[in-house]
C-alpha cells in the first residue's frame, strides 16, 4: 500500500528463490527494509499521495493512514531526525478534509473544493474544534480511509504535525460572525457553533485582559446573541426582562446567562434595561409607523414597556424628578398615537370638565400613576390650570410658597418659637396687623370625604384640623410677603408686631401643610415638603389658584368645604387652615416628627381662652375673640368662648389716629428725636360669654420726651438701622 510494483521496491520472483521465506530473511539481514523506513524515503511517499489522489482517493487515504502510522511509530522510539524532517511532513498536502455534514445549510469550509481534496496538516483543524472555525477553516477527516479519511491519529503525530493548535480568538470572533450572517434551517447546527464560540469566548476574556478589550472592540457593536433563531446586539438583550419585548428587547436565554455571563458582561448586556432603552423602544415605534396610530400589536407591547419596564424604575423616584426627566417619554393616547406623556391628560375624573378642546387624553390601559409620575396632568389639575393667576402663570395654578429651603430652616425657626403656645397669639397679632376686629379659633375634629380633591396626595389634610377665621382678606402685599421665611411685608414696620415670614412659621408645630382661602377667590397652600399641593417643587414649595368660579367650586367641593363656608362669610375675609400632623405624616416629616393630638389643640385654645380678655387691651384693631369647634356628628358649629371689647367711637378713633402716627414716622423713617411723643388714653369694656364684665383705662404712648435720658449708643444703633425696634409703649388698670 506505501508502494506500488511499478516503483520497483519489492524483490521480485517466486516462492522457489527470492521470495522464499529463508531468502527474504537473509535479505533483511543484508539491509532490506522491513516494516520501517528511512525519513527521506517516508518523505518522498507523503509526496507521491498527491498522484495517487488523482486516479483514486480511497488510495490515497489509505496511504495517508499508513504513513501516520510509521511516523508514529518513528516518535514512539524518539527518533534523532524527526525533527528535521517535520515542518515537511506539516506543509506537504497528504491529508483529506471533512466534506459538509447531512442537512448543514450554512457555508461550510471545503464546500468550494473537490471532495478528494488534499490539504497540508498547516491548514487544518482537528474535529474538536469544528464548531468554532468550519465556517472558515478546513477540518481534518479521521474516518477510515474507506470512509475517505486517513483513520484515527495519535494524539503524538498530531501534535508533530501541529494539528493541535487552538485557533485564535480572532478567528473564533471571525465565525460567531460569520454564522450570525445565515439563519439556518437546522437549529440544532446553529445552536452548536454558537454555544461553542460562546465557551471560548467566555475562557478567553477570563484569562488575558487584552483579549477582553479586543473581543470588547470586535462584538460590542454586532448582532451576535442568538435568541428566539435571530441574532441580536448587545444593546438589545438585558439579563433580565420579565415582559415580552420581542422585536426591540430581549431577555438572555437562561443557558447563556448561567455559563457565558462574563463574555456578555463585557461586550455590554446590561442587568436590566433602563428608562432611556425603554423610551427609545418606544421612539422606534413611533418611528416604524411614521408617527401615525400604532397597531394593536404595537399598542399592547407599549403598554408592557410602560407599566412593567419603566415603572420599575420609577416608581420610587419624585415626581418632579420624573416629570423633569422624563417628561418627554411617548404614551399613547386614546387614539393609539404615540404622544410626549408631558401633552397628555389623565382623564380620572370623568365629572369634571375640561372646557380646553385640544386636550389629548392618555390611554386608559397606561396605569394612572405611572402616566402621571411622568408628566401626564390628572385632569383635576388640568382643570386646576384655569385658576392660575394672571401674574407669574405656570402650568398648573401660580407658584407660590416659601421660597427658600424651608424643611431644615423652619425647623431651627421652630427652635426659635418653642413653644406652640405662642403660635395662637402669633396668629391673633397676624390679624390684627391686617386691621381685622374679629378672629374666631375653630377645631374641626371632623374626617372629611376625599372623593372631589385635587389627588390623592392631599387625602392626608382631609382630616381635623385648627381653622382661624378673620374678617379681613390678605392684599397682594400680603401674598407676597408671607412667602419670604423670615421677612414678610412688615419688614422694617414696627407698627406690625407679628411679621408674616417668621411667626407665622410658628404653625409648623402642628402642621405640615397650612393654606388659606381668602375673600372666597383665592386658595393658597404651602407645602415646604412639596408632597401634598398638586404640581409644588422644592424650588416652589406651594400653590395658589385664583378666580374660582362655580365650576371650582362643584369639582373641588370636598377641598373647599374644609375652609367652612358653609358656617362663615368668606366673602371679604381670610380662612387659615392647618390640618394636624398625624402620625403617618410625621413619620416622614422633615419638619417635626412630632405628631399632633387633638387634646394637643384643645389645650392651645384653653390657654387662649384663658388670656384672650388682656390680649384684646393692645392690639390696634381688634374688638372679638372667639373659640370655636365644630360637632364632629352633625358638622354644626359650636362656640366655646368668646370676648369682646367695647370703646366708644370717639375713643376708637383716637386709636387710629395713633396708629396712622407711629405708620407715618415708620414709613419716612423718622430718626428718635424726630419721633413726635404722642399719647392717648381711653377705656374698654371687656365682656365674654362667661358673664365676666370689666372695664380697662388704657395709655399708649410712643416717642421720648427726654432725649437727654437716651443713651447715645441707642440713637447711633437706630440711625444705622442696627435697632429697628420703635419706642412705644402701653399700660392699662382696672377700673371696675
């Protein structure tokens, strides 16, 4: 088989001479090779297989194998000279190559050349490599030689021959990409080439740092993750996604996930996608329709990435973090268009009316929350958007509230006002300073209907709180002023004791939230957490609306009952209203975790009643003071206590003409010895509803009538404005 009689090899002759068994033994002993030969000689028989190979393959083949055999054999007993004659014995082309298996419809490598082909050991692969280079390397055939192979090879001639090298992981990269070009017909081929490539892809980048960047550099940016019979892009596939996404995002199959982790970590598969893949999902959509309405397929797969992808993200951020951020994601509205969720309202109010014709409604498959944590308008807020005040409009009502960062510094104001026992005498200070004559102190202990509210943020103030009714509405100025922590509008004007700003924040001890309704036309709540007024922001921590019409009034009933209307003219009059703090909302509360009990009211408005008659001797203006609460059965009003002065209106005015002097040396800033000394006295008849009945003489007095008296570090500090205090004084005697 290594020769044939025509090479002339063979002692010739018959059994009677030389190829007597005797004689051929002799002959072996004289140098005639038996079972081995020379290198030189198995040299020139690797290179006569190539002409054999012409006239008959299996031959060829058969000789293949026999060769392997005697270089086997050569190695086993470390002949001095193979090494010399290997690099012959690996580029000489004596080798077959395995044809394309039974039902393989990719390109298979040899597929371009004669079946009967040859190839040198250089340009093979073993069989164990197959799967991750037959799209592009030839693979050695081992079958016998009558299967057109060369038959089984020892693992020492293949590694003589070099058959066993490993092939690059460029080449393994060259054949992931090479398969993900065909889809074919027999997953199972498919399935094989690309686990394998997976396997050693994923070895390699655990072993060497720069194979990772090259592997990184080559596959980050193709589709090369099978899933569902196609192959994908890194960017598409997220090792967890618990919804169907299919044809935009897609899962890691598990088998991948648990055994090539490190390979797709690298190449940039994500643990879980995020809100701008899930928005750009959503884009694309739009895109592939060119922005008309979406198929249902469309719709229903939108709907998934909205309520189950992006939501997750979410739903434990701020909502004006959301609305900032991701205002501009598409949700589709009840015509299946896909809209920025910012230009769409929620319609969870079907009572209400929404008079704005061009209002586009969200689908009402997208959940609530999450329409609205992105930007969506509740149709209550859209209908809120009437009411915004002409001046410093914005998108839902005006901004308003205290502007600077209010949690921590009204906390150290509250450090400052320690005690809530002060804060009703603030308040009664507050009104009498807006020349109210009458304030009335109301606890409502009552729980209120929440069916007709703005959201469902502001269902917490809904419950009892402390109500202060006076019968003067707030001016702009007011508005303004009660907004600046700490200043207000009686900046610099001693003629106001109490200043909007810093003991108004006094109410914090046993709210959160405080509003007020003025003349039955504005609303005005503050909300330093920016937790429960529709639309406040940490840079604007409240809201106020304005202009309410009937239409207000009907949609927002259960918000403006609270504000007792229906026990008060409102008319031309301010209602203060501050729901106590429970014990939910202190839990979170930033500005005091101390919740507040009725008993805790209750005992404020003792202590009022309690002053309430030396309280009413010197304030400006006003004349009544009552203490209120309302049944909590029957909702009816009930009063506790109430005082009242009388003075004629002789001395009445004589009281404000007082007052109108102290405004004017305020107002032009009048310097102490400029101050002119007024006084005046009159008397008062206190009465309350107990039947205690007393009367007052009174001296109010303002100016020095002796500056020689005055010290001249106190006119210096006055001049420079260092004391802004003015030098006024009152005292008063009972006289029956």
């Amino acid at each position: 088989k290594l020769y044939d009689d025509k090479d002339g090899r063979f002692p010739f002759g018959t059994y009677h001479n030389y190829l007597n068994p005797v004689v051929l033994v002799k002959l072996v002993q004289l140098g005639m090779v038996k079972d081995d030969i020379l290198w030189e000689d198995l040299i020139e028989r690797i290179e006569s297989i190539s002409e054999v190979n012409k006239s008959e393959h299996a031959a060829a083949c058969m000789r293949s194998n026999i060769i392997l055999s005697l270089i086997d054999e050569k190695l086993k007993f470390r002949d001095p000279k193979a090494k010399e004659f290997c690099k012959k014995c690996q580029t000489t082309q004596f080798l077959p190559f395995s044809t394309k298996p039974a039902g393989f419809s990719l390109r298979w490598k040899g597929s371009e050349y004669n079946p009967e082909y040859l190839f040198a050991a250089t340009d093979l692969y073993i069989t164990e490599h197959q799967d991750i280079v037959c799209l592009l390397k030839p693979i050695l055939n081992e079958n016998s030689p009558s299967f057109r192979g060369c038959g089984p090879i020892s693992l020492a001639v293949k590694e003589y021959l070099g058959l066993l090298k490993k092939p690059s992981p460029e080449l393994v990269i060259e054949q992931l990409k090479e398969v993900a070009k065909h889809l074919d017909g027999n997953t199972l081929y498919q399935d094989n080439i690309t686990n394998a490539c997976y396997k050693f892809l994923n070895e390699a980048v655990l072993l060497n740092e720069a194979t990772r960047g090259m592997v990184v550099t080559e596959l980050k940016t193709n589709p090369f993750i099978f899933i569902d019979g196609i192959y994908v892009g890194p960017e598409k596939v997220a090792f967890q996604l618990n919804f169907e996404a299919a044809p935009y995002l897609y899962q890691m199959p598990t088998k991948y996930k648990n055994n090539f982790r490190e390979l797709f970590e690298s190449v940039g598969v994500k643990l879980c996608f995020t809100v701008e893949d899930f928005a750009s999902v959503l884009q694309a959509i739009k895109n592939a329709n060119n922005s008309r309405k979406i198929s249902e397929n469309d719709f229903q797969l939108c709907r998934r990435i909205v309520s189950e992808g992006i939501w997750g993200h979410i739903r434990e951020k701020s909502q004006e973090y959301c609305e900032k951020n991701y205002g501009q994601i598409l949700l589709p509205d009840a015509n299946l268009y896909l809209l920025p969720a910012k230009s769409l309202c929620y319609n969870d109010c079907p009572w209400i009316r929404v008079k704005d014709t061009a209002v586009k409604y969200c689908h009402s498959d997208i959940p609530r929350e999450v329409a609205v944590k992105l930007g969506s308008i509740p149709k209550r807020h859209k209908a809120l958007e009437r009411y915004a005040s002409n001046i410093c409009f914005t998108a839902l009502g005006t901004e308003f509230g205290q502007k600077e960062k209010l949690t921590s510094r009204i906390k150290s104001i509250l450090n400052a006002y320690p005690s809530e026992k002060e804060m009703l005498k603030e308040l009664l200070q507050n009104a009498d300073d807006a020349k109210a004559t009458e304030i009335c102190f109301v606890f409502d202990p009552r729980h209120h209907p929440s069916d007709r509210i703005f959201d469902e943020k502001w269902t917490p103030l809904q419950g009892p709180a402390l109500c202060v009714f006076n019968n003067q509405p707030f001016t702009d100025d007011d508005i303004r002023g009660i907004q600046n922590l700490g200043r207000g509008t009686k900046e610099g004007n001693p003629g106001k004791t109490g200043q909007y700003g810093i003991g108004f924040n006094s109410v914090y001890h046993i709210t959160d939230c405080p509003s007020f309704v003025s003349s039955n036309d504005i609303i005005c709540i503050f909300d330093p957490h920016a937790v429960y007024a529709p639309g406040a922001t940490s840079l604007s921590p409240g809201r106020m609306f304005r202009d309410l019409d009937a239409d207000f009034k009907t949609q927002f009933s259960d918000v403006l009952n609270l504000y007792l209307g229906n026990h008060f003219n409102l008319s031309n009059a301010t209602m203060f209203r501050f729901p106590l703090r429970n014990a939910e909302m202190a839990k979170t509360s930033e500005i005091s975790s101390v919740p507040c009990s009725d008993r805790m009211v209750q005992n404020l408005l003792d202590k009022l009643r309690t002053d309430g008659a030396e309280l009413l001797m010197f304030l400006n203006h006003m004349e009544k003071i009552s203490i209120c609460e309302i049944e909590k059965t029957t909702g009816a009003l009930k009063v506790l206590y109430s005082v009242k002065g009388k003075i004629t209106d002789g001395d009445r005015l004589k009281r404000k003409q007082f007052h109108s002097s102290v405004i004017d040396s305020v107002t032009r800033k009048k310097q102490l010895k400029d101050i002119p000394v007024q006084q005046i006295t009159y008397t008062m008849d206190i009465e309350d509803t107990e039947g205690n009945l007393t009367t007052w003489l009174i001296c109010n007095r303002s100016g020095f009538s002796n500056m020689d008296r005055v010290m001249k570090s106190v006119i210096s500090a006055h001049k420079n404005e260092d004391i802004t205090l003015f030098p006024r004084g009152g005292v008063a005697a009972c006289i029956t």
